[in-house]
C-alpha cells in the first residue's frame, strides 16, 4: 500500500529567502506524486505534479518540486518566500497502476509561515 | 465558472439529524471522490465512483450513503448524525484512467458541526 511522509509538520521561513517543504513516500510500482496547497477555509489547490521525464518539474505561483528515486522523495521548493505562501501543505501519490484514484493518499500536511 | 462545487459550505445539525450534502463538477470528469477532513488536518477517503460506480467504500459507517445520479454529481447523505461526523467534507473530482497523472480537483468543503 502507498504511504507518504511529510517529516516537518512545522516550517517556518524569512520572506524572500528559499523554502523547501518535504515529502518522502511509498509506493510498489512507478509513483505518480502531486502537491497540494490548502488556504485557510478553503479547499485543495493543485500546484504540481511528477509522472515521468525530467525530474524536476514546475508548478503555479513559482513552485517546483525535485523528484528523487532513489531517496523516495519528492520535495516542493520555492526560490524566494512570499508572505502569502503561508499555507498547508499536502503531498500525495498514487501507483501508476490505479485507475480510479483509489490509491491516491495523502500525506500529513506541513503548515508553512512565511514570516515579513 | 466554478469547477467543482459543494453546498452548503456550512452545515450545523443536531445530534441525530439527518442531512445531505450536493457536489458538482463541470470539468467533463468521470471520477469523483468524497474525503473527510478531521481536525488535525488529516485528508481520508471516503468513496470513489467511476461512472456513476462505486469504485471504493473505505471503512466508513454505512451511515453515510453517496448517491451519484450522473458524472457531475455526487451527493452524501448522512443518517443520523453523531458527535464524530463533525468534520470538513471535500468533494473532488478527476479523469479518472490516469490521463496525465489523474490529478484530482478539489471543492471548497463543507464544515459539518454536529451539536
């Protein structure tokens, strides 16, 4: 069964300096990876996500996330902080195997402050 | 132009109640999904239909009853509400034969408070 770990469920950040939210994960066959963001009382927004090619791949509002096979990792980085990153975030995978999304699990969430 | 929908975004019933909540997406996607969001933050699924399928049915109580009449809808309905059921209850939606990566799109919940 899929698993995902987000090891932090804390990170804090100066505005305009880099962050890194990380994500390790689980998963019997190719993994598909995703990240999420939530806002205060709002729902999941999809920012990125990893299916296969180039490692490192690109999402909304600046974001990237580096996928690492051989450490099982999946980490979302952004160059420079904004105050308005401040958020939770999900990380999430699914075999590549699963059809329906049955499979499709969530981690923990890492609630980012990013501080003026 | 909203793509996924959810009502009501608020919800506050008695103990016992009986209560619905309606999901609609207009993305032309044929899966969708309810997930429970509990107080720590913890993201767990529900259901999944395909199709106006029953994909999953995690081990939730039979309580709660999804209902799909089309592709675009999937609606809960909630017997007898407990105190546990308070939570925030996501639907969301996705292609569901892994196009591109079967991303999923999320509503903006519904925040169920049972007194």
């Amino acid at each position: 069964a899929q698993s995902v770990a987000q090891p932090e469920d804390q990170v804090n950040v100066a505005e305009g300096n880099p962050l890194t939210v990380k994500c390790t994960y689980s998963v019997s066959g190719n993994p598909y990876l995703f990240w999420y963001v939530q806002y205060p009382n709002r729902g999941l927004q999809f920012l990125l996500k990893y299916i296969t090619g180039d490692n490192l791949v690109k999402g909304s509002y600046g974001f990237e996330a580096e996928f690492n096979k051989s450490q099982t990792s999946f980490h979302l980085k952004k160059p420079s902080a904004l105050v308005s990153d401040s958020a939770l975030y999900f990380c999430a995978v699914r075999d590549w195997r699963d059809n329906y999304g049955q499979n499709f699990v969530f981690g923990p969430g890492t609630r980012l402050s990013v501080l003026p | 132009d909203t793509a996924v929908s959810q009502t009501p975004k608020y919800l506050v019933t008695q103990m016992g109640n009986d209560k619905s909540i309606k999901c609609e997406q207009n993305l032309g996607h044929d899966t969708m999904y309810w997930y429970k969001q509990d107080s720590k933050k913890f993201l767990k699924i529900m259901f999944s239909y395909n199709n106006k399928e029953l994909i999953i049915n995690e081990t939730v109580p039979n309580r709660f009853s999804p209902k799909s009449p089309d592709k675009a809808h999937l609606n809960l309905h909630i017997n007898s509400l407990e105190l546990g059921d308070s939570a925030v209850y996501f639907c969301a939606s996705s292609l569901g034969r892994l196009a591109g990566g079967g991303e999923q799109f999320f509503g903006p919940g519904t925040r169920l408070t049972v007194l």
